[in-house]
C-alpha cells in the first residue's frame, strides 16, 4: 500500500477535505453536539464549545502522519462542515481499513453519507491500495446499513454483544467491500443486482407478519429489522419511520400522499385468497379495475397490494 494522508476529495455536492480549527463552531452547531447524532456513538455531545475546539485541535496535529485519515464533509453550497468520516483502524498485513461517518441531523436522508463513503472507498482502492474496506453499525440504526449497501459493501454477519455505544452493550452488524468486488464492478461499467427491498413503516412487525401470515414466507430479523425471506430468495425489510408515517392513497388523488410500491402476487383462487387475506387484517380497496384478472387490496399499515389470478 502507498499511504497518501488525508487529501482533498470533492464530489458532486461535496469537498471531503481536512479539519481546520476555524470548523469548530461549524462543528458544534451542525452535529457534535446534538445527542440525536451521537445516540449510537462512542462519545458524548460535546456539551461546550471549548471541548470541540480542544478535540479538533488535537485531531489536527495527527495529519502529518500518511496514515491518518480523517475528512472534513463539506457541502459546497453551504461551504462548512456538516459532518465527518475517518479510517478508525488499518491492518497493515492484510490491507484492511475499517471506516466511521457521521452526518448532521438536518442533512440526513440526503444521499450525503453515501455520497462522502463512496469517494472515501474509491480513495483507498484506486490510490492507497487497500484490500479490503469495512464497517459496522449498531442493528438499532438500520439506516446506517442502508448507506453501506448503497456504496456497494456486503452484509457479513452480526456480532452479537461484540460493542459498546451511548446505548450500552449492541450487536454489530458487519459490511464490507473487497478490492477484487470493486475493480470488477469498474471494468464491466456497473455491477450490481438486488439485495433487499426495503419498506417503510409505522409498526414493522405487524406489517411483517402480516405478510408472513399472507404468504408462509420464511420470518427472519436481518440487519436489525423485521424481516422476510421468499421462496425465490429475495430479502424484503420493513423499517421503522423515523419520519410521521402517512399511508398513500389510492386510487391517487392530487396533493395527497401517493403509493411508492405495491406487491402483485399471483394465486390460484382469487376470491379464497381474498378472503384469507381480509380475515389476516387486509382491506379490500372500494376502486376495483381488475375485473376477474385481479383484486387491489390494502395491507394493515395502507400499503396496497394486488392478489393476481394465475
């Protein structure tokens, strides 16, 4: 490997650059102070200005060692820091990196993590020479999981009790991406195929065993979510809203919120099934436009879903 410091990486929307000292205020307004951030982190909210300036001082004097790599995300049309992401740890013999990110609340669920992990992954492949990059997540913080599947990185299992955050002892559910993983995925333009469907929800387990119920599919609990397995395979996880879930409506009507996906699932008795359905907590939609080939229905949290005739 040929370690390279932290250097300046820019994005569409940001500049991944080095800490300065003038970024503290920046830096306690937009995230290390706000207990949100922290809730699956190591350390406390700052608490005072004065220890923000004090841990970015320090930090700063580590750059002129090549090895240390630690990047201020800086959004361009804001021009200051609105988060942070660092190398935590290198294996040296087997050319491993682990890396950590953090994103201020008000930018969350922006695409900016994901944006700043995949400038830092394309960094160490292409110029440092990395084998292999990982990170882990806290299972009560689905989302961060999200951003690592997002950036290409594999599930590789939970550790069970393996860290200890501001929420106390927590399984730790492991990604990561390989060298060879990446440079192919390059060479063929793009590479990917599908991992999981995810869905939003107010109660994840009653939605999951909703469909459990409806469909026999395998019931699992996968990177920290209710989740399901079909019988082809494909992984399908319901989230818990970190947002005021609003169910859509359907047929769709102007400046309400509209239906953002639907299962269609094909049967071979239509009006038993959807009869089945019903007694499991469905609803059938008053608006039918499937004549004898299918019937609308609504899930118990309002998502709407066809049961289809063979």
């Amino acid at each position: 490997m040929t370690h390279k410091g932290t250097v300046t990486l820019k994005t569409e929307r940001l500049i991944l650059r080095r800490f300065v000292a003038e970024d503290a205020d920046a830096m306690f307004r937009n995230w290390v102070n706000d207990a949100d951030v922290t809730k699956y982190l190591t350390w406390q909210p700052h608490g005072s200005i004065d220890l923000t300036r004090k841990i970015s001082l320090s930090d700063i004097s580590k750059y002129d060692n090549l090895s240390h790599y630690q990047w201020a995300i800086v959004l361009k049309t804001l021009n200051e820091p609105i988060g942070g992401i660092n190398v935590v740890k290198i294996d040296e013999t087997c050319k491993c990196f682990d890396v950590a990110y953090r994103i201020g609340k008000a930018w969350w669920h922006q695409g900016f993590a994901s944006e700043a992990l995949s400038a830092v992954i394309k960094f160490l492949f292409e110029q440092v020479g990395a084998n292999r990059i990982a990170a882990t997540h806290d299972t009560r913080n689905p989302n961060s999981g999200k951003v690592m599947l997002k950036c290409g990185m594999s599930y590789e299992g939970t550790l069970r009790q393996s860290g200890y955050n501001n929420q106390g002892i927590y399984d730790a559910a492991c990604y990561a991406i390989l060298a060879e993983d990446y440079f192919s995925g390059k060479q063929a333009g793009f590479s990917f195929s599908i991992g999981d469907i995810s869905i939003d929800c107010r109660n994840p387990d009653l939605t999951r065993d909703f469909y459990h119920a409806l469909t026999g599919w395998e019931k699992r609990v996968m990177y920290g979510c209710p989740a399901l397995i079909a019988e082809n395979g494909l992984v399908i996880l319901f989230m818990q809203c970190d947002f005021d879930y609003i169910p859509p409506v359907w047929p769709e009507e102007p400046g309400k919120q509209q239906k953002q996906m639907h299962f269609n699932f094909q049967v071979s008795d239509l009006p038993t099934t959807v009869e089945e359905a019903i007694k499991l907590g469905a609803t059938k939609a008053i608006a039918q436009y499937g004549g004898d080939h299918f019937v609308t229905m609504f899930d118990p949290e309002g998502h709407p879903f066809c049961l289809c005739r063979k």
